[in-house]
C-alpha cells in the first residue's frame, strides 16, 4: 500500500492552496475522471508526497483521500475517462509519465518483481563521486543564473551578481586558501573523486574563469544598460560634464583627500602590506626631473561609500523626469584626482587591482587556555589576512606592471583573474535599497501561524514581570500541542523571538538556556536574555566563537552576557556548537514543565527574513528531557551516548541516519523477496551532501529499490542516474529569492512514515565534527505538513534544477502552455490562506 492520508481533510495546507489557485494549476494536473472530481467544480487537487504512479486525490465532498487507481474505477463505472482533456499534455498515458516527473512523488506502488542483480560494484570508486570543490562552483554558476535570467527582477538580478561576487570573495579566502596550504606542505590525499590538492586548483580556475568573464561581462553590457533605461545611472568619471566633475573634485578635497595615503614602493619603502578584499590603484608617476618612472599604491578607503552619488540637481534629466540615482564608483574619483596626491609629479597611469587573502582561523584549541582570548589573537591577523590567493585586475593592466604585484604578491598566473569593467562587484548590493518597488520582488510580510493569532500583545516593552493571570500567553499555545514553524513564511517575531522574550519577562519561568551560532548585530534575541538574567532568572547561552566570519561579532556579545550575569560557555574543544536549540524552564501549579525549540536556523531575526528555516515549538516531556541532557553535555562534563528522541552529532547521528537510510532498502529486499515489505522512499532536503558513508548507503538503498529524491541547495557529492548505482536517485537544487536552509528528512518506513528536520547537513563535519541535533516529528499533522512542503518542492519548474550525472545542472522549465510552479511563491500562498 502507499502512504495512507485516512482521515486527512482538505484544510491541509497545501490542499488550501490549490484549491484556492485550481485555475493556475488546471494545466499542470491530471483532469479527474468523474464529476465528482472536476476542475470545473474546483474540488479536486494534489495532496502530499505524491507517488510515481499513484496519483492522490482529495474528494471534499467526503473529505479523505483518493487514490487515482479509485478514481479511474469510479470514472470506468461512469464511463467519464476524461484523462484526454489535460491542454498541456495530451497523451493521457504520457500525461501520467510526465506529471508524475514534475509532481511530488512518493513510494512507488508495491510489485512484486524478482530482485536485480548486480555484478560487483565498488562504491567507493571516485567515478561515482562528484568533487566538492566543482560542486560548490556549479552552486554559485546557479546563483549566477539568477542574475542572467530576464524573469528576475532587474534590482533582484543586481542582487544575485553581488552575491555571486560575495560567494567568491568567502570560497577563496577558506577553500582556496586551504587547498594552497595542503599544496604547500606536500598533501598527497586523495578525494573521493580522487583528485589531489594541486588538481583541484587548476580544475577552479579552469571552470571558474568563464563564470567570472560572463559575470562582468553581462553586468557592462546588459545590466548597465538595463538599469539607465530604468533612470539609475552608474556612470564612468569621463562621462562627466565639466560641472558634474567640478562637484566631485570638491568632495574629493573634502571627504576623500583627508583619508587616502598614498604609498610609495622603492628601495627606501618596500612592498606595502595589501590588505584583505581591498581594491587598490596601482599608480606609476615619473619625476619630471630625474625622467624615472616610480610605482605607489593607493587604497580605496572601505570607510567611505563605494559608488558616490551626484546631487539632484546636476542629474541628467531624461524623458522629462527625475533618475532615481546617479552617480559614479569611489575608485574612479580618486583616480582622476592623483595629481593631489603627487604633487609635482607627472601621473602616467594607474590600474585598479584588488586581492583575496588566506582568511580561515586557526586556533590550536588543546593548547589554549582561554578560547576567547585565542580566537582573538587569530582575529587581529585575519584583519591583516594570511597568504594572497586571488587578484583581480582590469585588462588594460600593462604585463610589466601584473608580473611585478603577482612577484610580490607570490601569485602564479591562475591566481589571477582578468575582467572588464568594475572590480569588486558585491559592492552592487548597495543598490537593491533603492526606492523603485517595479524593479524588486513583491514584498513579502511574513504571517503569524493560526495558532498565535489571538495571543494577548505582547506587553514587555518595559521590564516588569508577566503574570499568566494577565491573558493567554505563548506557552499556552504550546501546551496545545506541537507548533510547526516555518520561517520566512511565518513570522520570526511573533514566534520564536516572542518565546523568548515573554520567557524573560514570565514571572514562572525559571530558567532558559539555549545555543547561539550567528545572531544579529543588534540582536533582540540577546537583549532578551540580558533581561532575563536582570529579572533574576537563571540564564545559560552557548555561544560558538567560532562560527566563521562571526567570530568577532559573538565575541562581543559573549562580554555583553557575561557582564549581566549570564552564564556564557564557548563550546567545546575540537567540536563547533552548531546545533539550534532552546529551553524555557517554567513552574507551572508546583510542577516543571521544559518548553524548547528546535530549529534548523539561527536566531538571527535578520537572516530569518531570508533563509527558509523550520523549527519545532514543543513541551513534550520526552524532548524536555533530551535538552536538558544535550545542555548537561554542552556547559559540564557528560558521556552521554544515547537520547530518547534526538539524533545528536557527534553521538549517534551517522549511526542513526545509516540505520533510517538501510531500513528502508530492507523493506525493498523483503519485497522483492515475496516477502511482505514494501518498497523503500527516501526523501531529504539540506544545504549539502558531501559525507562518503552516507552516499554509500544512498547509493546500496537505490540498488535495492529505494526511490530517493534529495533537494540540495549546495554541494553534492552524489553522482545521481548512474545504472546499476544511482538510477533511482534526483537531486535537485532550488534557487530563489529565499536561500533554501532548512534541513529535512522523510522515511517511509513501510508505511509508518518518519519525519525529521535538525540543524545538520549530510557532511562529515555536520556528523563529526560539529554538535548537531535532529528530531523526529511525532505530531501527524505537522508531519504532514513537512511532507506537502517536501512535494511542493519536488513540484517547482521554476527555481529547480535538476543534476545530471555529468555534474552540470539543467534548469527546469515548464512544458508549453503549462504554469510555472514556483515552490516558494506557492509556500507564501500557502501560509496566506
């Protein structure tokens, strides 16, 4: 039997937004095959996970589950077969083949066909493995991709070209950089594709330097163009008229001349210290007595603003209105003002350059007594940076004047990255802030869950205490039942920020302890508890010094914690703490009741307008119990090796996760076997794949039969559609406006379906290295409705890319005259009504 929805009505989410969008989806479904089941009385549509040949319907006149295998019945009964009238598709058998491809599919419908037999194969072969390092660039090909398509819109492709550029930056200053080091101290070990350090090098550079000529290249003759027709100017000095320049000449003189300093290169100074993704001009003068030529360096100040505007009223008016913004780049300003910073000098050229450096920590933690003190010592280097690994030069860099910087710089040449136009382009985000709504995505507002709708305001703007005489607060809510959050979609405020802050401000509430990876810069969530231990309630914070990039900004909030009182631990030695997790510790009628929080996102109400996260909201004693001995573990001295309900990395996670992936391969193989199982399904969302054990198992599991389906938004290592290993493996990647950064897991179990979603990838730092937490979804609603969001996904022709076992990535499209099905424009439906 399939997946069994009895007794699931049509107030599923998904089923809601179907309903609500038939019109839109007509096309892309199946015609039903009797009145009961028409479009036209728009009451029929898709639910779940649904299966490769088993197509689930919902007849709300009844409200349960139909199977198509039911519904063709009724239909034959009737003699009504209308399978025909579907406009996009119109052979009804090539209709199933192909919906069934672009619908959400789950287990196939049980046959018992004799077992496949596979000659011996390696698993651990390199050819069935990807490379990592390949796979992340076709990651940020596919960012890329955005900023190329003419469907986004033009201040959202502005954005993708700077993330691409950002993506650059932070890939060479950690993977880049490590893979020189590893060549440097004579690595030899192969990855699992088998490719050495020195390979892998050459192997970036050849594919990476294509991406980055098509990435400049569009922005000067396309996006540039684009933006002017659309009155935002980013115009070149020498396009200046006389007034225009004679403005920027005195904003020179005023705001940039006090900050620049000019650094000469000759025997009496040695080569200036470049540091870190800083643009430079390389400036080559000659003294008008001696005739020498000389060289010096000029750094473009990161302290003033990368492109300067010109004021409104020497701004090109054109076709009769205002721009929206004109100006031109910072580096160009001070260019064509040199002479200021030479006098008596003739300036003969100069070139803009920029350079990537070596920026990954490296704390040896055994040896360090204090951790905090050790991550800032290596902080204040990486302000400096290790070793060049990339520099960026225009191409009318003269080859005397390159071979000297990548001499001093100790630079081979595919270190080096020739472009067109603009360096440095993830400086274009400034402009996304413009005020030109046309040119963005529809703004998206997130939603308060049903549930929370008709909690009391929140009254804590001041520091008195919350009673739970004073109306239904938030643990109310929670004592309902499970809560299933899903974030941008629901609103991180009125959720996970509000448990937190109504914690610190609950005169029952006793204690909260929770993790803390990366957070904002003016963070509500630490201010909470800050609070909370001002409000005398015992308060426990892991904070993780060493999130990279995030180092010096938990450091500072560390301090702050700690000076209020609150018990700050910086994790543990040899282990990164990236697991997300709270407890709220309540006194309820002489009784302790733990509410938590499991998430798979930071708390970071920033990035969780972002990022899609999902969290559990949950006072069941079984995880109440699980937290509290993860925290023991966390701030004290534990061996804990087993949990009730979480997988918890480094414990038992890998172990558990191998289980769940071979249990169902068992059920193929009793199947297969005559036997009474039935088939195995595999579905799994997360941000990377990488770890071998875990793909070995993926790969026995589809031997015997496992459908597997995994959304992976980055890496993955897995080579899918490879016969007689993976051909019973997809993988997708979803790109859009949200970065996908949730973390799901389903099993089908034989039927008794599982559930689960954590803060861990499939990596083998995720399940190694790093303090991770997974958690079974028990409640069935919620389980059914991280299913519908797994088959949505599984559904998207728009923002999905399908990976072929060439390791490149076609993005999907909609067959002619069929919608486009957007997985994240539906989800934000999906939460609206």
């Amino acid at each position: 039997m399939g997946p069994s929805l009895a007794g699931l009505k049509p107030a599923g989410l998904l089923a809601k937004v179907l309903l609500h969008r038939t019109n839109e989806f007509k096309n892309l479904l199946l015609s039903p095959p009797s009145e009961d089941f028409s479009f036209e009385t728009g009451n029929s549509f898709p639910l779940g996970l649904l299966d490769y040949r088993f197509y689930l319907f919902v007849d709300t006149k009844k409200g349960n589950a139909v199977s198509l295998e039911e519904s063709q019945k009724r239909a034959i009964d009737q003699k009504q077969m209308r399978t025909n009238s579907l406009t996009c598709d119109t052979n009804s058998t090539d209709a199933i083949d192909r919906a069934s491809q672009r619908l959400p599919q789950t287990m196939p419908k049980p046959k018992k066909t004799p077992p496949k037999t596979y000659t011996e194969i390696n698993l651990s072969d390199p050819q069935y493995y990807f490379n990592r390092e390949q796979s992340w660039l076709e990651f940020n090909n596919r960012v890329l991709h955005e900023a190329l398509d003419p469907r986004t819109p033009l201040l959202e492709r502005l954005k993708f070209l700077a993330i691409f550029s950002s993506n650059l930056d932070e890939y060479f200053m950690v993977r880049v950089g490590a893979l020189k080091q590893q060549v440097h101290a004579k690595v030899s070990k192969l990855t699992s594709d088998g490719r050495t350090p020195q390979e892998q090098l050459e192997a970036i550079n050849k594919r990476l330097l294509p991406m980055v000529t098509q990435q400049h290249s569009y922005f000067e003759q396309t996006l540039r163009p684009k933006l002017a027709a659309s009155d935002i100017y980013i115009l070149d000095y020498i396009d200046l008229n006389q007034e225009q320049r004679n403005y920027l000449h005195r904003y020179f003189k005023e705001q940039v001349f006090p900050v620049l300093t000019p650094l000469a290169v000759d025997p009496s100074h040695p080569f200036p210290y470049l540091s870190n993704l800083s643009l430079n001009l390389a400036v080559v003068v000659r003294d008008p007595d001696t005739r020498e030529e000389l060289f010096a360096r000029v750094k473009v100040p990161q302290v003033l603003p990368r492109f300067l505007p010109l004021p409104g009223d020497l701004q090109w008016q054109q076709r009769g209105k205002s721009p929206v913004w004109t100006g031109v780049p910072l580096e160009q300003v001070i260019a064509h003002n040199l002479e200021a910073l030479f006098p008596g000098m003739d300036v003969e050229e100069y070139h803009p350059f920029r350079i990537t450096r070596n920026s990954d920590l490296t704390v040896e933690e055994d040896e360090a007594e204090d951790l905090l003190l050790a991550i800032e010592q290596e902080l204040r280097k990486r302000r400096f940076g290790g070793s060049a690994v990339r520099m960026e030069i225009q191409a009318s860099m003269p080859p005397a004047l390159r071979d000297m910087l990548m001499e001093e710089l100790d630079l081979g040449e595919q270190d080096v990255y020739v472009v067109e136009g603009l360096l440095g382009l993830k400086d274009l985000m400034s402009f996304v802030g413009l005020p030109v709504p046309e040119l963005k995505d529809p703004p998206w507002t997130p939603v308060v869950p049903p549930r929370l709708r008709n909690l009391e305001p929140a009254r804590i703007l001041d520091k008195s205490m919350l009673d739970a005489e004073d109306g239904q607060d938030i643990f109310t809510a929670i004592r309902q039942g499970d809560l299933m959050l899903h974030h941008p979609y629901h609103s991180f405020a009125a959720t996970v920020q509000r448990f937190i802050t109504e914690a610190a401000h609950d005169r029952s509430v006793l204690a909260i302890k929770m993790t803390l990876y990366r957070t904002s810069g003016d963070s509500p969530i630490v201010s909470a508890l800050i609070q909370a231990a001002e409000n005398g309630k015992q308060v426990a914070v892991l904070i993780e010094l060493k999130a990279r990039f995030d180092e010096e900004n938990n450091i500072l909030w560390a301090r702050k914690l700690e000076q209020a009182g609150v018990h700050v631990v910086y994790g543990l030695v040899g282990l990164k703490t990236h697991t997300k997790i709270v407890m709220v510790v309540r006194r309820e009628d002489g009784y302790i009741r733990r509410y938590v929080h499991i998430g798979t996102g930071n708390y970071n109400p920033k990035t969780a307008g972002l990022y899609t996260d999902v969290g559990l909201l949950s006072c069941r004693e079984d995880l109440g119990s699980d937290l509290a001995d993860l925290f023991n573990y966390l701030t004290g001295y534990s061996r804990q090796v087993s949990y009730r309900k979480l997988l918890v990395a480094p414990v038992n996670m890998r172990e558990r996760f191998l289980a769940l992936i071979r249990r169902e391969a068992e059920f193929c193989r009793l199947q297969a076997e005559g036997g009474n199982g039935s088939c195995g399904r595999i579905v799994a969302k997360m941000n990377a794949l990488v770890d071998p054990q875990i793909i070995v198992a993926l790969y026995e599991a589809a031997q015997a039969g496992v459908k597997i389906d995994l959304i992976i938004r980055g890496i993955c290592c897995l080579r899918p559609g490879v016969e007689g290993v993976s051909e019973n493996i997809r993988v997708i990647s979803i790109i859009g406006r949200f970065l996908e950064h949730s973390r799901m897991f389903y099993f089908f179990n034989g039927g008794d379906e599982e559930v689960y979603i954590g803060s861990a990838d499939w990596m083998q730092r995720n399940l190694t290295r790093r303090v991770e937490a997974i958690v079974q979804v028990e409640d069935p609603t919620i389980a059914k409705e991280l299913q519908e969001i797994l088959g949505v996904m599984l559904a998207d022709n728009r923002q999905a890319w399908d990976l072929q076992p060439s390791g490149h990535y076609s993005q999907r499209r909609p067959p002619a005259n069929c919608p486009e099905v957007s997985s994240q424009q539906i989800l934000m439906d999906m939460v609206m009504n």
